[in-house]
C-alpha cells in the first residue's frame, strides 16, 4: 500500500513473471526488460468504500529478433487506458 486517506486507496503492484512474449513473433525467447516509463495509475473499483489506484510499472520490453520495442500490456486494462475493465 502506497497511500491511504479518507477517500482514496492506493496500491503498488507488479507482474509475476518476468518477460512477456513478443507480439511480433510470439516468443519470449529474444525478449529482455528495456527500462520503465513513468507508472500509470489506473482506476479501479472501491476498497474499504474509498476509491482505489493500482499504480503500475509501465515495462519496457525490447526484442532482438523483431527488433522491436514494446509495452508490458495487463489483462485488466487496455493499452492508455487509466480504469480497469472491472471498473
Ligand atoms: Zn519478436
């Protein structure tokens, strides 16, 4: 927990696992970690009857076969988008 209030809670999280595949070739294989942007502070529903955050790092992935960037993508929210799906 990073932050709690009268009207706001919000919480850190992380992956689990370490890489995610390539879009490109669907591999993990040439995958490394290539830093972080700023952590998105994404909306979702309430706890304990506050409004509550999941603040999350926004990975950076590179892969050396496809030579291409990209961005670890959670399961719970769209790409840019700040609420959950739940939310
Ligand atoms: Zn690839």
């Amino acid at each position: 927990m990073l932050f709690i209030n009268a009207q706001e809670v919000h919480l850190e999280a992380e992956p689990v696992a370490y890489k995610q595949p390539c879009p490109l070739c669907g591999s993990e294989q040439g995958v490394k970690r290539n830093g972080q942007n700023q952590p998105r502070k994404i909306r979702h529903l309430n706890l304990f009857g506050k409004r509550c955050y999941l603040v999350l790092p926004s990975l950076r992935l590179a892969c050396s076969r496809c030579h291409i960037g990209f961005v670890w993508t959670y399961s719970f929210v769209g790409p840019k988008e700040r609420y959950s799906r739940l939310f």
